[in-house]
C-alpha cells in the first residue's frame, strides 16, 4: 500500500509541478499531496481540524536519537515541525515518547524511498549552533570554510478551497536556509538569489561564474549543495 502510494506521489508531482517555475522542497511537496488525496481525517489543533501534516515526511520513520544521557538507534521517529517535538517509538508497536524541544541533541531520519527521501538527514537543535531558535536545523553540508542549514517550521493556514467551514486549516510547512562560516558568529539566514549569494561569499570564494540560476530556481537544494562544496574546495 505504501509503495502503491509513493508511485501516486511521484506521478502527482510530475503533473502539478513541472510547469511551476518556484522550487517545491521534497516535504512541502509531501504535504502538498496529503492536502490534495485528504480523505476526511484531520489533525486538531486548539479549536482548528487541521488537514495535510507538520510530521516531516510521515510519522515513524526509522532513524536515532541522541540527547544528553542516552541514545536511542534503529528506532521510529516522528518529527512534529509545528510543535518542534521528537516523538520516539522504542519498538514499533510501543509507545509513543515524547521530547521537548532542546531535550534531544540531534537525531537522524534514516532515507525512505515510499516517503521521497532518498537519504539519511542529520538535525541538530538550535543551541548547538550557537543560537536561541528552539528549532531544529538539519545539515545539508559542511566544510572548513562553510556549513548550510535548513529549518522546517510549520504553521496553519487557511484552505483556499474551503472557505465555507471556518474551523478548517491546512498545515503549511516553511523551509529556510542558513549558513555559518569559518568567522563563528552563528547562523545566519541565506537570501535565495543569484546576486545575495554572490555578494554573500565573495570573501570566500568568487561563485558569480559558476552559480546557476536555473537550477536555484528549480533545483535549489542540489544547486546549493554544489556551491558550498564549491566554496570548501582547499
């Protein structure tokens, strides 16, 4: 069923979002989807039923969880991006555990294909890097030079289709980028575009001849990924 699923998934995303020009992340697109296929089941959320998901890529996905006292591998993870909480299963049938925000280290989503994600992703919470978010960034890529972050966070939004139930909502997820260098000054957030970039890291690496603008637009995730390895190249 989960596989019969993913194929849905990737044919959806075929259709809706190749003539779109802006860049769709593999999770807001996963959720995108669960808002289309909605079957009637809802999230409740203070006086709102929520449709889509906050649960980054689906609920118990595989992964480890690390925190000051113990760590915890080969267990099901849920990461809520709207309550920023790490829910843990020690077995798959066993309870749910909760933690707070800043209570778990980091954490690793281990890849799954049935849900689009096609690699192990790596959280660390906000303090780790050096800021007061109590957020979770995940790190995309890393170097002597300069590291790149993502934040997901999740808030609710009206259903542009549904204006007539006014307690329904739908689950927006927001994806950010940060960097931190070599300086130590912390996170800071990434403008996406050609020029902020470039200007960005001029005073490590001149990137205005090899930055592709086309795939920062369509392919931002990969196209970032190249230029910070470009960037901590020796």
């Amino acid at each position: 069923m989960r596989i019969l699923f993913a194929i849905i998934f990737s044919l959806s995303l075929s259709a809706s979002f190749a003539q779109q020009a802006s860049y769709f992340d593999p999770a807001q697109a996963y959720n995108r989807l669960l808002i289309e296929k909605n079957s009637g089941t809802y999230r409740q959320v203070s006086n709102f039923k929520v449709t889509g998901t906050a649960y980054l890529f689906g609920e118990k996905n595989n992964g480890a969880i690390y925190t000051p006292n113990e760590t915890g591998k080969d267990i099901f993870i849920t990461y809520d991006t709207y309550t920023q909480h790490v829910i843990f299963y020690p077995s798959a049938n066993g309870p749910a555990l909760t933690k707070e925000p800043g209570s778990v280290d980091s954490f690793i989503i281990n890849k799954n294909p049935e849900a689009m994600l096609d690699h192990d992703i790596l959280f660390v919470y906000g303090s780790t890097l050096g800021v007061k978010d109590k957020v979770y960034f995940q790190a995309i890529a890393r170097g002597k030079k300069a590291n790149l972050y993502k934040k997901y966070t999740s808030e609710l939004g009206v259903v542009s289709t549904n204006y007539i139930q006014s307690e329904l909502r739908q689950f927006n997820i927001n994806v950010d980028y940060y960097y931190a260098d070599s300086t130590g000054k912390g996170l800071k957030k990434l403008k996406i575009s050609s020029k902020n970039i470039t200007k960005e890291f001029a005073g490590i690496k001149d990137l205005s001849g090899i930055i592709n603008e086309d795939d920062l637009t369509a392919n931002r995730e990969n196209e970032l990924t190249r230029l910070f390895g470009e960037m901590n190249k020796e």
